[in-house]
C-alpha cells in the first residue's frame, strides 16, 4: 500500500512540474510534450493516470486527477493555438506530438473533467 501511495505522489508532483515547466517554457517544447506522452506508457500501450494506484486514498487520486487535468488542459490549449502558427517542419513535429500526447485512454469518472477544462482562444 505505502508502494502506491508514494507513486501516487511521485505522479502527482511529475504532473504539476511538467505544467510548470510548460507554463514557463518560450514556444515549443516538443521534449516536455514527449515527457507528459511516455509518462504513462508502458509494453502494452498507454495506461490510465489512475492504473496501479487502486486502494489510495481518495483526495490523493483526486490530486493526481487534478495535476494531470491541469498538463492535459495546457496542452489542448496550445493545440487551439496550432492554427494561428507558422507552418514548418518543426511545428509539424510538435503538432504530432502534441496529438500523441493527448491520446490518453480516459473512463467514465474523467468525463466531467473534460467538461471543465478551461479553453482559451
């Protein structure tokens, strides 16, 4: 149990890094993009940001919800933004990985979440 808890935590605080480093960051960073995609990826695909944390408390798996939302939530709006840029081949790149990182597997709890995402234009 105390294994889960501390990757719990350890998700937590990865996940709101990366959305500070991505708040912080001048213009692309396709590495931090890349970061948050392989986060969660293991030999059988992508799993859920909840995967492995079953039997955790209930406000620590709502902290991880919330800092994952919050990258998940920074990355959607860079991708509205992708319209208005330069097209090259090094947008082209980042753009792709913006996609890939968003191809999460999502359940049904996460669904309101989604709603709730805060899109800027």
């Amino acid at each position: 149990m105390e294994k889960r808890r501390t990757k719990a935590l350890a998700r937590a605080i990865g996940f709101q890094s990366l959305c500070k480093m991505l708040s912080i960051a001048d213009g692309m960073q396709t590495s931090l993009v890349r970061s948050f995609a392989d986060s969660l990826r293991r030999k059988e695909g992508k799993i859920h940001y909840w995967d492995g944390l079953e039997g955790v408390d209930p406000d620590l798996l709502a902290c991880v919800k919330t800092c994952f939302f919050k990258v998940y939530e920074s990355l959607q709006n860079e991708l509205i933004m992708a319209p208005k840029r330069e097209i090259s081949l090094v947008f082209l790149h980042h753009y792709l990985a913006l996609v890939e990182a968003m191809s999460y597997p999502f359940k049904e709890s996460d669904s309101h979440m989604m709603l709730e995402l805060k899109i800027s234009q």
